[in-house]
C-alpha cells in the first residue's frame, strides 16, 4: 500500500518535470529554428533598405518600411493607450470608492476587452474608420491598435495600484495633499516601474499583432510620410513574404521574423532593467 | 529653491476637473464593449434580410460569388483547431504550474518564469513561421505516413500543436494564481496526517482551486478560438469540414483575415465577414463571462 503511493508520486513528479521541460523546451526549440533558419538570409541591406522594385520577386531592397512602419504604428498608439488608460487606472483605485459597482463594471469590461481576439479588434477598426471616412491609413492603424492595447495596459497597472498600501495614501492626504497631487505624485511615483512594464507589455504586443492591422493600416513599400498614408508592418511583412512562390523570398521572411523576434527580446530585457532601475523610488 | 504652492482654490478646481475628466474616460471601456456588439451586428444586419440566422451559421456551402455564406465548415474548422489544442495543452500546462507551484527549487521557478513571459510575448506571426518550419514538414512527412495517410502538414494537427503553445502561458498564469490562493496551513494540515506531497495537491490543492482551474482552461480555450495569423498559416485554409486531425481545415478567423481583400468588391460578402466577427465575439464574451464568473466564486471559497 505504502509502496503504491510513493509509486504514485514518482510518476506524476515525472509527469509534471516532464511538462515543465515541454515548456520551456517550446520556445527554446521556437527561437533557436528561427534563429537558425535566418541566418541565410540576414543582412545588413535587409534593415537598411526598403523594397525595390521586384522586391517579392526575389530582388533587392529591405524591410525598413516595415520596420519603421511598425514602430510608428505602435508608438502612437501605446502613446494613446497611456493617455487612456493612467486616468482610468487613477480614477479606479483613486476615486472610487472600494465597493463601487462602477469600478467593478469596468474592471469587468476591461477583463473581457482583454479577451477579445485581435481579429475582433481589426473588424471593429475598420468600421471606426468608415465611421470616420478615414482609408486604410497609419491613423487607423493607430487607433485599432491603442484599442486593443488599452485593456493589456490597463490590467497590467492596475494590478500594480492595487497594491499601493492605503496607509500612503491616507499620509498624503492628511498633509493636506488633493486626490489628484496625490495621484500624481504618490501613486504614480511608487508604481512607476509597473506602470512602465505596463507599457513595454502593451508596446511588445502591439508591434507584434498583424490580425488587427490587415484591415486598417495597408500595406505599402515606402516609409509613411503622414498619419494618412498607409503603413507596412512588420508582422504583415513577414506574412506576405512567406505567402509568395520564391524559396530566396521565404527566407526573408525568416530573417523578418528573427528581427521581429529580437525586438520583443530587447523590449522584455528593457522591461526587466527598468523595473530594476526605478525601484529605488518606492517606499516598501 | 522653494515650490510654488498653488492657492487653495485653483487645487481644488484642478482636482474636481480632474475627476470629472478621468470618470469620462474611466466609462469607456464598458462603452467599447457595448459599441463592439452594436457595429458588428449593424454591419452583419444586411445579410439577415435575405437570409436566415440558421442557414448562415449551419449552411455548409461557401460561395460568395453565388450569394451562399454558409458559416458551417469555418465553424467545425475553429472547433476542431481548438480541440486539438485544449487536448495538448490542459494536461502539459496544468502539470507544469503545479511543479512549478508546489514542487520546483527556487531557481527553477525563478528561471522558468521569464521563459512564460516570453512564450507570452511572442507574436502570432513568428509561431507561424515556426509552424511552417518545423512543425508542418514534421507532421506531413513523419507523423503522417506513421498512421499510414497522406497529409500536406497543413492541417489540423499542426494548427492544433502551435495553438497548445500558444496558450501555454494563459493557463499557467491564470493556475499559479490560483494555486497560490491555497492557504498553506492547509497544505500543512494535510502533509502532518501523513499524505505524500502529490496527495496533498491532488485532495487539498487540486480540489480547493477547482474553480479557478476551470477557469484558467476557459481562459485558455477562448485565447484558443479567436487566435488568427499563426493558425492560418498552418492550417492548410480548405473550406471543408475536417474528418480527421491530418485534414486541413479553415477557422473562422482564418476566413475574416484571408477575405479582407475582396469582401468590398461582392455584395454581402463583407456582412458575412462582419457576421463571422461576430460570432466570434459572442463565443468569446461568453467564455470570458463564464470564467470570471468562475474566478469570482474561486476567490469566495478561498476566503
């Protein structure tokens, strides 16, 4: 009997290190086939240059267009989502009271705007911009986007607010400090490393995600010169590049991937510096 | 040098301000929700003058060209997509969230951790091209010819595969919390009486974050359903009902992103598309309803 338990036991320790090796073997094996595959095909010329004529033929040029493109793309947009999503952040766990229906509601929607797939969002995008009479533009993109980053960056700083002990912010206000000094130079102070990572999060997923751009913000060779213009985004370019008929072109995508691949590396290790940084700030 | 104090009243008017402002916009989000529901079925309502809701949604022929949008085959394609998934990832992700909960040395924890995030923070995209690299070429010439049929790798069992990894990091998220609401006096009680450590999670742990486990596979599952780029990029894209897990299918996202090009040039076409948005919102909602609902009992019993 004894011994049928401690079998027991074997086994599923085995099971689960099992699983744990699966896991975390998954994106060793899914960074190093990219890495690996890329390399072929990694150039300087890649990052430096934008397509040519002929480009998805298997001739000249880059993915510069691309990759600025989505760096416009998600900086604006994670700009806009901050300017969303730290009021809404403060009012909740400033201003409303504990027991608020108000605040749980939004908490609520917020949980399933999260959960929402970006297929969604890219189809509620593009009826925003025939609402607006916008085109296929990097605007559109723009707003698409903040939408679908605002509820990843709001739960994220949310999560961190919730843990500003109320004895700080009671000393804040019985100094005589207004609710909003206290925002603004309590709370957001103490939680500036998570609402940074915040940030970097929704900035990670939002260069990342091709599903809502498709419809809003095109496709396009050039570098966008204005918010009307359409906009190439690297996700998209990696998916159009590996859709045509050319082996030389396919590794392009490979290589798009991998630098793709390597800024949400660098994003992630940024996050994980700046928490270390601005940590110094906080009263524990 | 000495700050500036603002009079009295000039800091109260900022803060009233400042509260009305902030209440503005701490309404939106349940405003986007509603305004989700409302333009994706104001968009999809041409369609439901001509046709009816359940020839859309059980129709199985898809030609747009001839007016017939049955939903039908996408339908079964998500479903069979997603179940594949759930089967691969429940038990590896449950697994690993309880070893790294209740079992894994410090440095493990510590190391594996970042690695989630990651797997979390990888575009769609890039699992996609894995996919094609890997996983697509392994099940079409190895897996395949193993059980005697023939398949392209583009199929269901490929799309099944980079959909499990893909949810990984939700469910094990979502788990950790839940296991870390166990209180472990509990877990105490149950090891003094003499229960090995895999008996205490599965009588103690297991059973008293039940709820919260539900949860975390709904989670997952509705991360599952609405997942587009890397799904369609391994999933062969046929308009057929799938018989077995080597045939292609083509989910329903698949459908919206693939048809974006042409859906203005043939009337209906983009009702149809709106209409499958929405039904993917439904699905959705509904999920994530169920697991909050869920959660919030989850975090009753564990009081």
């Amino acid at each position: 009997m004894k011994k049928r338990r401690k079998i027991e036991e074997k086994i599923f320790k085995a099971l689960m290190i099992a699983s744990t090796v699966v896991v975390i073997g998954s994106l060793l094996l899914i960074i190093g086939t990219i890495v690996f595959k890329s390399i072929p095909a990694l150039s300087l010329s890649m990052i430096t240059q934008t397509p040519k004529g002929g480009y998805y033929l298997g001739k000249e040029g880059g993915i510069l267009n691309a990759i600025i493109g989505s760096l416009y793309l998600a900086s604006g947009a994670t700009l806009l989502s901050v300017l969303l999503s730290l009021p809404i952040v403060l009012y909740l766990n400033l201003y409303s009271r504990k027991t608020s229906a108000f605040a749980s509601f939004t908490r609520f929607s917020l949980d399933v705007l999260w959960g929402i797939p970006s297929i969604v969002y890219g189809a509620f995008g593009f009826i925003i911009m025939i609402f607006l009479g916008l085109r296929a533009s990097l605007l559109a993109g723009i707003i698409t986007v903040s939408l679908l980053e605002l509820p990843i960056m709001s739960r994220a700083m949310d999560e961190v607010m919730r843990l500003v002990p109320d004895a700080l912010k009671d000393a804040s206000s019985s100094l005589g400090a207004t609710r909003l000094e206290t925002a603004l130079k309590i709370v957001v102070r103490q939680t500036l490393p998570g609402i940074l990572t915040a940030v970097l999060i929704a900035f990670g997923r939002g260069i990342g995600d091709a599903a809502s751009v498709i419809f809003t913000a095109g496709f396009t060779d050039r570098i966008p010169a204005s918010l009307f213009q359409p906009a190439a985004t690297l996700p998209l370019a990696i998916f159009y590049q590996l859709g045509t008929p050319f082996p030389e072109v396919q590794q392009r995508a490979y290589a798009s991937a991998a630098v793709l691949t390597l800024i949400i590396l660098l994003i992630s290790l940024a996050s994980r510096f700046l928490i270390k940084r601005y940590t110094r700030h906080m009263i524990k | 040098m000495k700050k500036r104090i603002w009079p009295k009243k000039i800091r109260l008017a900022k803060d009233a301000i400042a509260r009305r402002g902030m209440f503005f916009l701490t309404t939106l989000p349940g405003i986007f929700v509603f305004l989700m529901l409302f333009g994706l079925f104001q968009k999809s309502r041409a369609i439901f003058a001509l046709k009816s809701f359940s020839a859309l949604l059980f129709g199985s022929s898809w030609h747009p060209l001839q007016g017939e949008f049955g939903l039908f085959p996408f339908l079964m394609g998500t479903l069979w997509v997603t179940l594949v998934a759930m089967i691969l990832a429940v038990p590896i992700s449950l697994l690993t969230a309880v070893y790294l909960s209740e079992y894994a040395p410090k440095f493990v924890r510590e190391f594996t951790k970042p690695i989630v995030d990651l797997l979390a923070g990888i575009p769609s995209v890039v699992y996609g091209v894995w996919g094609v690299l890997l996983i697509v070429p392994f099940v079409g010439n190895k897996l395949a010819p193993l059980f005697g049929v023939y398949s392209s790798g583009y199929c269901v069992l490929s799309g099944g595969v980079v959909l499990a990894i893909m949810i990984f990091p939700t469910i094990i998220h979502v788990s950790l919390e839940v296991f870390a609401s166990v209180s472990y006096e509990l877990r105490e009680t149950s090891l003094s009486l003499g229960a090995t450590k895999w008996e205490t999670v599965k009588y103690v742990v297991l059973r008293k974050g039940r709820q919260g486990l539900v949860a975390a596979v709904v989670l997952g599952l509705s991360r599952a359903f609405g997942e587009t780029m890397a799904v369609l990029m391994v999933v062969g894209n046929v308009a057929k009902i799938p018989n077995s897990v080597f045939d292609s299918a083509y989910p329903l996202p698949a459908l919206i992103a693939n048809n974006y090009g042409e859906m203005m040039s043939i009337p209906l076409y983009d009702s149809a598309l709106m209409l499958a948005a929405l039904v993917l919102l439904l699905v959705v909602l509904f999920f994530n309803v169920l697991a909050r609902f869920f959660l919030i009992r989850a975090e009753r019993r564990a009081r």
